[in-house]
C-alpha cells in the first residue's frame, strides 16, 4: 500500500509538471472597450482592456481605428496617433505590467451626432515570460453621439464636393437639383456633404454601378429634430463613350485605385497634424504640384519613391495614404503611424532584431519540443516499471509456500512402513499359529530384514513373503 501511495504522489507530480508546461505556451486574453454615450462637442474617455485569465500580462501594442470625422482625438495612455488610428504601446495604467489586466484611457471630443466607434486592427500582447498572448476576442466600442439641439429643424447642406467631375452651376444650400456628367469609366462618385448644423444626419443612395445615360444620386439631410428632412439631388450622365489617357501622373482631383482604394487627393486641413517623421515636400510630381509628405531626411527637391498624400476615400473618410511608385508599381495603402515613422535604417535595424529574436525563439522551440517529448516517453517507461514490480511482489507473496508443507517430517518412508508392516507381520503369524516357534523366529527374522530394505524393493518383499507363508501353511 506504501508503494501504491508513492507511485500515486509520483504520477500526480509528473502530470502537474507537464501541465504547467504547456499552460506556459498557452497564454489567452481579450481585448474590450467601454461604450459611452456622449453629446456633440462633449470630451469623453473610453476604456480599453486587455484581459486574461490564464497568465499575466506585461506589455500590450495595439493600433485602433476610428472615424476622424465624427470624433477627435486628444490623448491617452502610452498612447499617439489622430487622423484616423491610434497605437497603444506599454503596460496601461494602474499597476498594470505583472497583473491580469493592462488598462488604457484614451480622451476624444464628439464632433458630430450619430454612431461611431472603435475597433482593433492590429495587436500583439506579451505575459511576464515574454512569451505571446493569444488574443482571442477583439471587441469594438460603439459610441453614441446625440444631438446638442434635438429642436433644430435645420436639414441644409453647407457644402458639397464630389469628384470626378464638376456640378453645372456653383453649390448653393437653397438649391437642391444639379447635373453632372462623367466618363465611361466612372461607376459612382465619391461625395463630401456637410450639413450646416452638426447634429443633422446624412444619407447617400443611388451613388454605385452607374449605367450608361441618366444616373439620379439623392442625399437626404435629417435635421437634429428627426422630423424635417431635405433632399439633394445629383442628376449623373455617363457619357458612352470616354477619353483614356494611360497617363498614371498624379493630379490633384484624380482618382487613384488601388485594390481596396479609391481616394480623391485633397488640400490638407491645417488642424490635421502631419504624421511624425515626415515632411511637406516641396516640387511637382508628373509635371503638376500637389501637397506631398516624405521622410523627414528627403534631400531638399528630390521625390522619394514613397511618400504621404491626404485624400478622402469612397466613403467619404479622410486621412493619409501611402503612394508606393517603386517598379512603376503605383500602389496605395492606408497610412498607419508607426513608431520611428520615416527613420528607415532605425526601422530596418528594428525589423533586423525582430527577426533574430524570432530566430532565437524558434531554436529554443526545436529544443524544447523535442525534450519534452523524450521526457513524457521516459515517465510513461518508468510508471509501467513501477507499476509491473507492485504486480510482482504482490503476487509473490502467496506463492512463497513451502512444498515440503504437506510433509510432518523427514521419516515418511518410516510413517510408510510403520502402518504397512506390521498390519502384514500380524496376518502371518495368526494364520501359521501351529507352526512351529523355529519357523516362526525364522520368518520374523525374514520380515525384519525386508523392513530394513529400500523402498523400490517393496513389491518383491511382499511377493517373497506371501510365497513364504504359504510354504508354511
């Protein structure tokens, strides 16, 4: 039973050991965010967590996106971006590093009524053994912005600017019919209406997969009160047939498409910081100037090969755009900042490290791997050891009988012939009781000696006997 106890405690370590190890590469947590409801102009703070229950936590980065247009950004924890993305890099607040939950405050000022919200486009969260956290749940923040007015029967547009191509008279808020004619090539417009009081709301049907001839666009402005509504009108003639340059200059007010993008270049808005690390640069690219963003470090006229422009995309969202023209590419992608923005060999260098560490990290796996499955193989052989030698020994104990224990003592021959020999002696002298004494002394002397004889002779003594016997009757 001793035994038992200790291969029980034994196996109850080694499985204990094992399941810590592999707890320590199976780190989980989530990502939430508060929902506020806000009014227009109004500073609000929203919360975002990170948390686990499995390990603890030590450092988080992770880059948000949100709606520039409905929502501005002050600050927060470990926290820098605007024009549309926000990064998150460090511990949080409170005492964050070491615990179960890293906290970040970020601070935004409500510009215009309606629903808008967060979300998380990229992460990587680390515990307290550097090792990486799986992220199993990325949630969003649904903000609520309501009107500061809910009165206001104002439903009017303070501008409208659209592109490709140009209204047939100068936009006037009174007005609510225009006309406007495109190319063949043109399937929707991308469109940039403001409504004259900010709590109003607006929405755009018709504006897709424009078919040759009449295309009616509408934009319906709601005013704060939810009652008065006024509609604007875009009458779209696409013309059957169009003038195709191949000309791949960039011009300001041309459309760039790029898979997913499509983005109307426009004038930067002076409250629009440019990204860190770059540079409003200076000259004209294709023969036309156009306001462009390059490294800090760009020679003073040259044009770096990749650079920033601002410009508003088909959903009307407006922000930063990498242009990527190496191997005449011509490439877009949505700007993110990042951190050394513009600073390339310190990005390479970064890049470079990452890489060796990742390096690292998988060499100590292929050693670790491979032990541990060495190690679960050695267990299981010394648990079955273990367990045959208990079956063993238990077993042994029963069988350890003397085979000598059906015997009193060493004299069995003796026992034998003392209940055999004289039972035979008797029977002949009763019947030769008329013999004579010499005879008599005679065949007890006979049967004496045959006693003493060994027991393999036992059948020839009795055979003698008999024969003698009957000589005697």
């Amino acid at each position: 039973m001793k035994r038992v106890n200790v291969l029980k405690h034994f196996v109850a370590a080694i499985v204990f050991i094992m399941v810590y190890a592999v707890a320590a590469f199976a780190g989980t947590a989530v990502i939430q965010f508060g929902d506020p409801t806000v009014k227009r102009d109004e500073t609000f703070s929203v919360a975002c967590k990170v948390k686990s229950t499995d390990v603890r936590l030590k450092t988080a980065d992770i880059t948000i996106q949100y709606d520039p247009q409905m929502i501005e950004f002050i600050e927060g924890t470990n926290a820098e971006g605007g024009a549309g993305t926000i990064r998150l890099n460090g511990t949080g607040v409170g005492r964050g590093s070491g615990t179960q939950t890293l906290e970040f405050q970020l601070k935004f000022k409500a510009s215009y009524a309606g629903n808008t919200g967060l979300s998380v486009v990229d992460q990587e969260v680390m515990d307290t053994t550097d090792n990486l956290v799986n992220v199993t749940k990325f949630g969003t923040s649904a903000i609520k912005i309501n009107p500061v007015n809910t009165q206001s029967t104002d439903a009017n547009l303070i501008t409208l600017e659209f592109s490709p191509g140009e209204l047939d008279r100068a936009f006037d808020p009174s007005v609510t019919s225009y006309n406007v004619e495109v190319n063949s090539d043109v399937d929707s417009l991308t469109i940039s209406a403001t409504p004259e009081d900010r709590d109003a709301k607006v929405a755009i049907t018709g504006n897709e997969n424009f078919a040759v001839g009449m295309n009616r666009v509408t934009i319906d402005v709601t005013a704060p009160d939810n009652v008065t509504v006024k509609q604007y009108v875009l009458n779209v003639t696409k013309l059957e047939t169009g003038v195709t340059s191949g000309d791949t200059t960039i011009t300001s007010g041309q459309r760039l498409t790029s898979n997913p993008y499509t983005i109307t270049i426009m004038m930067k808005p002076d409250e629009v910081p440019i990204p860190s690390g770059y540079k409003k640069l200076s000259g004209e690219f294709g023969g036309n100037t156009i306001e462009a963003y390059g490294p800090t470090d760009t020679i003073e006229g040259d044009t770096p090969e990749v650079f920033l422009i601002y410009g508003m995309n088909q959903e009307g969202v407006m922000d930063f755009y990498r242009y990527d023209r190496r191997n005449g590419d011509n490439t877009l992608q949505r700007y993110v900042a990042e951190a050394n923005a513009g600073n390339y060999e310190i990005l390479l260098s970064e890049y470079n490290a990452l890489g060796t560490e990742y390096n690292n990290a998988a060499k100590r796996l292929n050693i670790i791997f491979p032990a541990a499955i060495v190690l679960v193989v050695l267990v299981v052989i010394l648990i079955i050891i273990l367990i045959v030698v208990l079956v063993r020994n238990g077993s042994g104990k029963d069988s350890k009988k003397n085979k000598y224990d059906n015997y009193d003592d060493d004299d069995d021959d003796d026992d034998y012939f003392n209940s055999v020999r004289p039972r035979r002696v008797n029977a002949t002298l009763e019947k030769n009781e008329e013999g004579s004494h010499s005879e008599e002394r005679k065949l007890s002397s006979e049967l004496r000696n045959d006693a003493a004889k060994p027991a393999d002779d036992i059948d020839d003594i009795d055979d003698d006997s008999t024969d003698d016997i009957e000589d005697l009757g």
